[in-house]
C-alpha cells in the first residue's frame, strides 16, 4: 500500500517501544525471536522449534460457503477490519473508482475514532464493530479488506475465508514464515480468492518489465539491487500522544502469549511498525513491496537459498527495529541486495537496480527504463537513452480493482497466497540472520531455517 504513508494503520498508526538495540539481547531471546519470525530453525545441527512450532489456526473450523453468486452487475458488499490511515485510504480509493461497483457495509476496529471516521466515509450507515468476529456473522458482506497490524493477519484472514468471504489483505502477509505456510494451506482449503496488497503486481510499468525481462534484453543477472530512503523524525514519548476516543489495548494484545503483553503503550500502539512483537520491521514492511518485484522477475517467485543482514536503530530514537540495514540474499543464479535507511532521503524514493550481462534495468515511482551494455565513458557528459522507457506511477487502484473483478469471475488474483507468502519469507530469513548475527539458509521445505 501506499508505502509513504507510516501513519494510523488499521488500530494505529507506525509505534515504537524503548530503545533497545539488538547488541543488547541475550542469546537465548535472540534465538527465541529468531525461531518466532522464521520456522523450525536448526541452530548447530540441533532443532529449536521451542517458538516455531508450525501454526495450526482454522485447521478445526469447517469453512463457511459463500453468500451468494456475483453477477457481473452485481454491487460487491464490502466489510473492513483496520480502519486506521491505510484502512481509510482503501476505502477512499475503492469507492472513487466507480466501475469497481461496491460499497462498504461494516467496519471493525479497536479504536472508537478510526471507526467513526470510517463509517462517516462510507456514508455514514455502514455498521460499527470492535470485534471481527462480530462483522464476520454478517452473510451479506461478499468480501473483507484486512489492513491491520501485521501480527493479527494470520487471524484476520483465516476468520474472513472461514466465514465465507474473499479477503483482500495488506502486506506483509504475515508475522512469520510458520504463520505464512498456514496461511496459505487454511485458504487452499476454501474457494475464496484472496490478493495480498503488493500493488507492484498490478502496476503496468512493472508489468511490461517483466515482459521485456522475459525476452532476455538484460541477458544473465548476476546482481540486482534494491534500496529505499527516507528521513523519519525520532518518536514522541508517550506523553506527548493524545488518542482521541477509546482503544480496546488488551483486544490489539490479543494475538500475543500472555508474557508478551504490556500495559497500554500508546507509542507502541501508533507505531507498532517498529516493535519486534507486532511486525518484521522496515525489513518486512517496505522490503516485501520490493522483494517480491525481484523474485518475480527473476526467480520465479520463489525465495532465496539464504541471506545475511547488518543493520540497527542507529539515530531514530524509540526504534526496537532497525532504521538502517543492508541484506544480502543469495538465489541460485544471482544475489541481491536489500539496503533501507530512514536516517536520510537521497532521491526521496524506493529503487531497483538489475545489472545484466547485456543490459540494465532501473525500475522506481517514475517507472522502469532498460539500458543496453556497454555504459559510455563519458556519461557524465552525454547520459544514455533508455532503449525501453515506460512511464507509470504505482497503481494501488488497479491492484483493488483486480480483487474485484476476481470475486466476480472467480479466477486468480495477481498476487494470491502463495506470492505473499514467498515474497515475505525472503524477509523473515533476513530477520533471523539478524537476530543471530550469522547467516540463515532456508530449507528446501521452505520452513526450516538454520543457523550454523
């Protein structure tokens, strides 16, 4: 989603907890954390599933069949859980693409505000709920658009397919690599359509990179490269944040074991981003929008072998995560880099580089350009022309609109379970390589992560 944004996501905006730099953990919480955001991961050729035992959400639940048939000219019925500033920005642009045909009927959310100003947007006759569940009884809603916290995906999802709906959910997918797996095998057991908001996949400029990748103008690629730079203020202190309305904080806690909970927060709850028990950090956040372009184009979808990462809250102060990192990710014929800083906003934009033998392509807002081998000496003075220039800004609205049509055709969303699962997998095998401060390989399982 719109990836500038880092405001009120579905209970909040972006949050943060004390500062506390990951040099500081014990190897024992490192490990623990390592094995929470992976899977089974094997650590000196001993096992430790103690936190990554494979999740098993939904698999008791019978699933629910859908309300009805869509007809082409049907109004889509639409309910929201997160109604936060991304929540709301799906609404405002679904329902301002009039051919897209629907209309939102309900909203949850655990913060009294975000509700209120939600259903005002929708019209002002759009049901009110702090509880999912409670939204998910409604039969007349066709389909949910999940924007909440990435630790409540898992949740959210499997009770949206099981009750019946098609589900468009934010990304990253998921908290983990064993919440995704179990993800994608509770939807398989339905028939609902599912699309994982990573909009690149709908957007045309990277739609046609793709298809002149695929003709083989860049020739083998042994390097492509992935950067993202923004200058982010330190966050506030906690007396400095004045929620307006009531926030249900043991409901947003809910996901969390019992030791993991703490006392209302508000830094925590606006800027959950940045805490290690509610999100993967920028690494996940902004890292899947761009490793997925780089699986898709170039490794069919599929995850890396392994990845390394060095990073750390450097100067933003209350980051639990790190505001700099660089990863690098091995894929069996190429490696790529993934390099974040919010410390400074050079080009003020997202990038990626993919250096072939033949040629180069450069892909960011503006669009994608591909350049032919060899660069001149003398560039500095005459540039080079792009051989291929095509213009296109991000299409959030396309990639909603996708999910639309889908529910009425019943046909696969371009960007389904399996691709944001994959896509994030990348992400959380860079995560544990951090905590642990070694390299992390991902089994051919696509589960088990070991450490040496």
């Amino acid at each position: 989603m719109p990836d500038k944004t880092c405001a009120s996501n579905a209970s909040g905006p972006c949050q943060t907890r004390p500062n506390t730099s990951s040099s500081s953990w014990s190897r024992r919480r490192i490990l623990e954390t390592a094995a929470a955001g992976v899977g089974a991961l094997a650590v000196g050729g001993i096992r430790r599933a103690r936190a990554a035992e494979a999740s098993d959400y939904g698999s008791k639940v019978t699933p629910s069949p859908r309300s009805r048939v869509l007809g082409a000219n049907d109004r889509i019925l639409l309910g929201i859980i997160g109604a936060g500033g991304m929540g709301r920005h799906h609404i405002q642009s679904m329902l301002d693409r009039k051919e897209n045909n629907c209309e939102f009927i309900a909203v949850c959310d655990i913060n009294e505000a975000n509700r209120r100003a939600a259903v005002e947007m929708c019209g002002g006759k759009a049901k009110s709920f702090n509880e999912h569940e409670r939204l998910l009884e409604m039969k007349e809603i066709d389909g949910v658009l999940i924007a909440s916290p990435d630790f409540w995906h898992e949740r959210h999802l499997i009770d949206s397919v099981m009750a019946g709906k098609d589900a468009y959910c934010e990304k990253p997918m998921s908290w983990s690599i064993p919440q995704g797996a179990n993800m994608v095998k509770q939807v398989r057991r339905t028939d609902r359509i599912v699309q994982i908001g990573m909009q690149r996949r709908s957007t045309p400029s990277i739609i046609e990179a793709k298809r002149i990748v695929d003709s083989g103008f860049l020739g083998e690629v042994s390097l492509v490269r992935a950067e993202w730079y923004w200058n982010m203020p330190d966050l506030p202190n906690p007396e400095d944040i004045k929620l307006e309305g009531k926030v249900d904080w043991d409901r947003f806690q809910l996901p969390l074991p019992p030791e993991k909970r703490y006392p209302m927060n508000p830094v925590k709850y606006r800027f959950w981003r940045y805490f290690w028990e509610y999100s993967g950090g920028n690494m996940t956040d902004q890292g899947t929008h761009l490793m997925d372009v780089i699986q898709w184009l170039f490794n069919d979808s599929k995850p890396p072998l392994a990845a390394q990462e060095h990073g750390a809250a450097y100067q933003i102060k209350g980051y639990e995560t790190p505001d700099t990192f660089c990863a690098v990710f091995e894929y069996p014929k190429f490696m790529a880099t993934w390099t974040l800083t919010y410390t400074n906003n050079w080009h003020d934009a997202w990038s990626i580089i993919a250096h072939g033998r033949k040629g180069t392509l450069e892909l960011d807002d503006r669009g994608a350009r591909f350049y032919k081998e060899k660069w001149p000496a003398n560039w500095e003075d005459i540039p080079p022309e792009p051989e291929h220039e095509i213009s296109s800004p991000l299409r959030v609205d396309l990639h909603e609109a996708n999910w639309l049509e889908c529910m009425r055709t019943r046909k696969e969303p371009n960007a389904p379970v399996e691709i944001g699962h994959q896509a994030v997998s990348a992400l959380h095998l860079a995560n544990a390589a951090h905590h642990a401060k070694k390299r992390a390989t991902l089994d051919p399982d696509g589960l088990t992560v070991r450490i040496p």
